[in-house]
C-alpha cells in the first residue's frame, strides 16, 4: 500500500481541522447561559482538554516549553484570552456570518502590523489584498450601520485586531513555542469571566454543547493548526481555512434560520475572493514572510 504524503497528510488534517471547528459560532449561539458563563466553560475546557494531551505526550518536554515562554507567553497568553471573551460576544451581538467574515480579515491586518511593528517587507499583492479585503469589510458594516448588530461587528473587528497583534508576536518571538500560552489564555479567560459568570447549575442542553465545544471543537482545531503548516505550505492553510467563514454561517442558517444579510454576502465574497487570491499567489510566488501563518488563532 502506498504511504500517504506530507502533503497529502496536511491537507486531509487541515480540512478535518475546519470541519471541527466550523460548528462553534452554530454552538455559541445555541448555548442558552449568559455569556459571561459560555465563555468560563469555554476557557476551562480547552485548557484543561489541551493541557491533559499535551501532558500525556510528552510532559516533561511541556512543562518545559510552558517555562520557556516567559513574558513574551504570558503576553500572547493574555491577547489570547481577550480575542476568545470578544469573538464570543460578537456572535452574540451580531450575526454569525458577519462575526466571522470581519475576523477573516486577520491576516490582512497582520500584514499591516507585520510592516509597522516588525518593519518585515509587505508583497505589494498582499496590499492589494488589503485594499479589496477591508472594502469588503466596509461593506459588512455598512449593512448594520446604525443598529445593536453594528455593536457586534466593532467587537468582531477588535477580534481581528487582538488576533494580529498575537500574530506578530509569535512572529517576533518565532523560536519559541507558543501553544502552553493557548492554555494559559484558557485559564486567563476563567479568571477574567470567573468575576461574573454564573456556571452552575447549567440548563437544558448546555452541559453537552459547552462540553463539545471545549473538549472537541476547540483543542483539536486548535492542535491541527500547530501541525499543519509543517506538512504544507502556510499560504495553503489558510486558503483551506477559508472554508469556516463559509461552513460556519451555513451551519447557523440551516440550525436557526439566521440568513445572512445581501452586504455581508456581497462584502463577505469580496474579502473571502481577496483572501484566497492572495493565498494562492503566496503558494505560486512564496516570500519569506506570509501572513497566514497563524490565521484563525482563536481560543
């Protein structure tokens, strides 16, 4: 039997990756407790789920690399645990499909701080890229100017934002490895939301929706990401990444009957075209600096 390739292997792991995660806007919105108490199971969850894999992998080697991190850690720890408590609450103030069509424009972003911060060269596609990416963005805005929903879309974008300044500094700090501090950003965000929630006794169907979404839908992804780019060009992850802004709005309509508005579809293709042509340009001319390498980094 012929052994499957790298290659074959990244792609397979990046779309089971995907597909994992692309039910978690369809499960926030259907968990019934406050958010204060969605986003303390949520932490919890993964940090313990994560921290017990990585444990039983190789402990010693995880506790080490926990030390390692240093500030640096704790730092990308922190914006961690913020972009998890913004995204959870711009899925509640918005619609899905908005949320996380604004937080595909990550990448774009992190471009753009990659050139102020790090001062790293910028393709002049990837500047192409924004230009078109954040009309797109403009769009989407433009269809909830004025009402509640527009409220989630600023938090959704300040998701975006928290998720590039991670970005560039795992970048800045690219030889250590950062997945200990996706942990300490679950525990950050218990603590953080530990202030406010409420979470017992839980209702109804909650208990099994936050427990698949902290024990499934958000370490595995989560675990994948850090593989994946070993296996395949980073510029081909994201492309394949791609497909949650697609799935996850899909999976809502079908489940609860929230259709996405006519400028989040029209500017949601706009930026989803901007992405995915820019990815692949990255996997035909690959530069040594690509801003996919971390896309969807949420936790």
């Amino acid at each position: 039997m012929k052994r499957m390739s790298n290659r074959t292997r990244g792609i397979l792991l990046t779309l089971g990756g995907v597909f994992i995660l692309s039910p978690d806007t369809l499960l926030i919105s259907c968990v019934q407790a406050d958010v204060w108490t969605l986003i303390f199971w949520r932490g919890l969850l993964t940090a313990v789920t994560l921290t017990l894999a990585m444990a039983l992998l190789d402990r010693k080697k995880f506790f080490k690399e926990a030390i390692m991190m240093g500030v640096a850690g704790v730092i990308v720890g922190f914006f961690f645990a913020l972009s998890t408590i913004t995204f959870v609450a711009s899925v509640r103030l918005t619609k899905a499909a908005n949320a996380l069509v604004i937080v595909a424009a990550m990448p774009l972003i992190a471009a753009v701080f990659t050139r102020i911060f790090l001062k790293e060269k910028v393709p002049v596609r990837t500047w192409a890229a924004v230009v078109a990416g954040f009309s797109g963005i403009t769009l989407v805005f433009w269809g909830n100017f004025g009402s509640r929903a527009s409220v989630g879309d600023l938090i959704a974008l300040v998701t975006a934002l928290l998720m590039a300044g991670n970005f560039v500094l795992i970048r800045k700090f690219g030889k250590i490895n950062m997945l200990p501090a996706v942990v300490m950003s679950g525990i950050a965000t218990t603590v953080l939301s530990g202030l406010w929630a409420k979470p017992l006794p839980l209702q109804g169907a909650d208990f099994f929706l936050l427990g698949a979404m902290g024990i499934i839908v958000m370490p595995i992804p989560l675990a994948v990401m850090t593989v994946a780019p070993k296996l395949i060009p980073p510029a081909e992850v994201g492309l394949i990444m791609l497909l949650e802004t697609f799935l996850g709005p899909l999976w809502v309509w079908l489940a609860l009957g929230e259709k996405p508005g006519i400028h989040t579809m029209v500017g949601g293709g706009i930026l989803i075209l901007a992405l995915a042509m820019h990815a692949w340009a990255g996997m035909r001319w690959p530069e040594p600096v690509d801003p996919y390498v971390f896309e969807n980094q949420r936790s």
